[in-house]
C-alpha cells in the first residue's frame, strides 16, 4: 500500500516502519485506519478500543 507524504501521514509511515523492523506486517485495512486516526476522523481511542473488542479472548 502506498502512503501519501504529507505532514500527518508521516508519523503512519514510521508506524509502519517501525512494525516492519519487528518483523509485523500490518493489514491494509488498519493502515487506512491509523491514517483516520492521523487525519482526524477518529480518535486513537476508538481504534485501540475496536481492537481490544477484536481479539479479546
């Protein structure tokens, strides 16, 4: 996937990164998310919550 330079998508880029270095790849699907976090759309909360939900035991 490939993610827009700008200003915002920069701290989204260095996730990335940051992930790949540690050998975790991260799904395109949650890329665009972290990029609504980045952008406004939504809060860090509400994603860290849906992910919580998502692989709860």
């Amino acid at each position: 996937m490939t993610v827009k330079c700008t200003e915002k998508n920069q701290s989204v880029k260095n996730v990335i990164a940051t992930m790949a270095v540690e050998d975790m790849y991260l799904s395109k699907e949650f890329v665009s998310k972290l990029i609504e976090v980045a952008s406004g759309k939504r809060s860090s909360e509400e994603l860290r919550q849906e992910v919580i939900r998502k692989y709860a035991r």
